[in-house]
DNA sequence: CGTACGATCTGCT
DNA sequence: GCAGATCGTACGA
C-alpha cells in the first residue's frame, strides 16, 4: 500500500490518468474521521481545448483558479447549488487539466460514510454519482485547493488491481452545452457487475 | 447589480 | 421518465 505522490499527478495525458486512477484508493481525513473508497468512475476534462471544461479557453475566474496551479490538489466546485463535485487537479503549474471522481466503493468507514448520506442500506448505489462519492468522503468545497500529498485528502494504490476487461470508457455525461466535445470518449468506469463483487468481498472478505 | 443556469440527485408517477 | 430542489458562479448592463 503506497501513497500516490504529486509526480503522479504531473503527466500530461489526464485520459491516461483518468483511466489509472479507477481502482485507486481515496482518503480523506475529516475532523479526525477517516474514510476511504475505491474510485470506480472517473471522467476526464481536459483543459483550454476541451468546451466541457470550466477551464476552456483558459477562462480564470476565482473558483477555477485552483485548476491552474500544478497536478496534485483538489479542485472541488458546488453543482446546482447543492453537490460539492471533487475533482484532482493533473499536469505542470499553468496547465488546467481535472479528473473529476464521479463515484467509489466504499473500502473504509462504510458507516460514517451511510450517515453522510443519511442512508442505513449499504448499497452500492448511494456512493455512485459525483455528488454522492463526494458527499460520502465529507467532501467540501471549502477543500477547494488542498493538496493530495498533505494529511487530508490522500490517494494510494491498492493490491487488488481491476483488470482491464472490467473497465469500460464512454462519453461523458450531462455535458450537452459541449457541442462536438460532448462525444469525447472521456468517462471510465468499472463495469457494474464487477463493482459489485469487489463491493461484497471487501464487506464480507472470506 | 440582476439574471440565467449548471461536470446532479431524489422522489414520485 | 420527469419535475423540483436550491444557490454560487459567471457574465452582461
């Protein structure tokens, strides 16, 4: 088990880093409180070219700032007024590239996590979801800018490697304004079937 | 300053 | 399958 560090997070190609980070382990320490979860969906947005992207055409507002800063720090946002989206800032200082973790499968602190999102079945689907995963993980968006290799929001591989056959890559969603870029095929996933299994195992692991 | 709307989720039908 | 929730952010006046 080894923390990812911020070189990690420095490549340029935030498709391939998309793709690496499913299956990757998340931390977050709130208040004292760990919990943790196996990212299991992921999308790419990948910067001044990608119309998706908060940073298209290098835009630089006060909430996208954090984005422009280098790989290895969360850029969390509030969607609809109500979902704080986490997202992992990649590439060199100037560059805005972001993955956005769209949902987990919950790996530490299972019940802390169901009474985030005020739910008692351990279900699968309550931590699917971008606003979910975040949601579970006590994710906020006064967190926006803090870095992946401090004590707070961490990252780390797991032995457990998902083989390739059980991840899948699409579109990304709710991204019609895109045009053109809507078609990108730039959402990773773990295919159901197989979260599920990993889900069960890792509650009832004999 | 005012307005429009979003990288979503939920519950009800 | 669809509407409603709910509010910060962006942008134009």
């Amino acid at each position: 088990m080894s923390k990812l560090n911020f070189e990690y997070f420095l490549k340029s190609d935030v498709v391939e880093i998309s793709k690496n980070l499913i299956g990757k382990i998340l931390y977050t320490n709130v208040d004292g409180e760990i919990t943790a979860g196996i990212i299991s969906e992921t999308e790419a947005y990948a910067g001044p070219g990608d119309k998706a992207s908060h940073a298209y055409n290098n835009r630089r507002t006060s909430r996208t700032e954090v984005m422009y800063g280098r790989g290895g720090i969360a850029y969390v946002y509030l969607c609809y007024g109500i979902h704080h989206l986490f997202n992992i800032v990649t590439n060199v200082e100037g560059i805005p590239h972001a993955v956005l973790i769209r949902g987990i499968i919950p790996y530490l602190g299972i019940e802390t996590m169901l009474l985030r999102r005020k739910k008692t079945e351990p279900k699968l689907d309550h931590f699917s979801g971008p606003g979910s995963a975040a949601s579970a993980l006590g994710i906020h968006t006064s967190m926006s800018g803090t870095s992946l290799s401090g004590n707070r929001i961490w990252l780390e591989d797991i032995k457990l490697k998902i083989p390739d056959y059980a991840i899948y890559n699409c579109a990304r969603i709710g991204i019609d304004y895109a045009g053109d870029d809507a078609k990108l095929p730039y959402r990773f996933l773990i295919k159901h079937e197989h979260s599920k299994k990993i889900f069960e195992k890792m509650r009832d692991p004999r």
